[in-house]
C-alpha cells in the first residue's frame, strides 16, 4: 500500500481493517498487508530516500517488500500481490506494476484526482504505452523544429535534441499516465 503526498502508511489502518474483515478470498484468509511510509512521511526519515543510481523510490519499495515476506518466509516472485496506490503513491504503483506485472494481480487506484480528476478511469494497458511511446519518438525530433529559432544556440539546441532521443518515452508516459 502506497500513500500520496503527505500522508503516512498508519492512514490505511482503517481500510486494512475493512479488508481483513470483509475478505473478498474467505478460502484463502491470512492475507498479509504492507504499508509503508514513503520517505520524509509518517516514521520514515528523509534521509531514506535511495540515491538515483540505486532504483529510486519504486526499487526502494520492491526491496522493502521482499524483506518483509522474507521475514514471513514467503517468497517474493511466487506471492501473488494488490498494489494498492493513493494520490501521488499511484505513479510509483505504475511503475511497480510494469517491473512486476508477472505477479501484481490488480492495480488498485484510490484517489488519483491530481492527475486528471475528470477523466473516467480505464484500464492501465502497458501495450498501449508502448504504442504511444513508439509514436511519440518518431515525431518528436520534427515537434522541437518549433521550439528552435536562428538565434537559438547550437549547443542548447543539440543537447535538447540528444536528450530527447535519449528519453525512455514508455517510462515517461507512465509516470504521467492517467
């Protein structure tokens, strides 16, 4: 379980409750929930935050989660998993989901109005990014002739250029994707 911004894992105590007694599995009780505080929130401290080369926060929760199931003695590639995301927690549940879509059952959104509120809700399809991304970095070279003018450095212009051909274009659009 994934909070937004601002918020703590002690948030989702009431919904954990709800779940644990109105299970949706009866034949399969003992489901174990994990919540975390993302860092600087709740008990987390800010100098959790992983250093960039290392994964960012998405690996940082996948390794957390294998420690915990660990601890349980499960293992962590054959325990079937509901990520379940609020607010800003849904862009990393995206990103979880597309490094572990073999065993994360559901992607379960709870209030992701600050990506676009007014937008009906529809399924995440990875395949669909992959096609936009695809779209997107074919014609992204002709877009930037807009931005770029004879007075425009050369330098500025070439390294905005090799940035965007550089750009994971399906990562981008997950993160932002709603």
């Amino acid at each position: 379980m994934i909070h937004g911004w601002g918020c703590q894992a002690t948030h989702y105590i009431p919904l954990i409750t709800h779940l644990t007694t109105h299970s949706l599995t009866p034949e399969t009780p003992g489901d174990l929930y994990i919540a975390i505080d993302l860092p600087g929130h709740g008990q987390s401290p800010k100098s959790a935050l992983p250093e960039p080369e290392k994964g960012g926060i998405p690996k940082l929760i996948l390794r957390l989660c294998a420690e915990v199931l660990d601890c349980f003695g499960l293992q962590h590639d054959q325990t079937e998993k509901v990520v379940y995301a609020h607010s800003m927690g849904i862009f990393m549940a995206f990103e979880i989901y597309s490094s572990l879509k073999n065993v994360i059952s559901h992607v379960i959104l709870l209030d992701g109005a600050h990506s676009g509120g007014s937008v009906p809700p529809e399924r995440f399809d990875l395949e669909k990014i992959r096609e936009q991304a695809v779209q997107f970095k074919g014609g992204i070279q002709d877009q930037l002739d807009l931005y770029f003018g004879p007075r425009t450095l050369k330098e500025f212009e070439r390294e905005t250029r090799n940035g965007f051909a550089t750009l994971d274009f399906e990562y981008a659009l997950r993160m932002s994707y709603w």
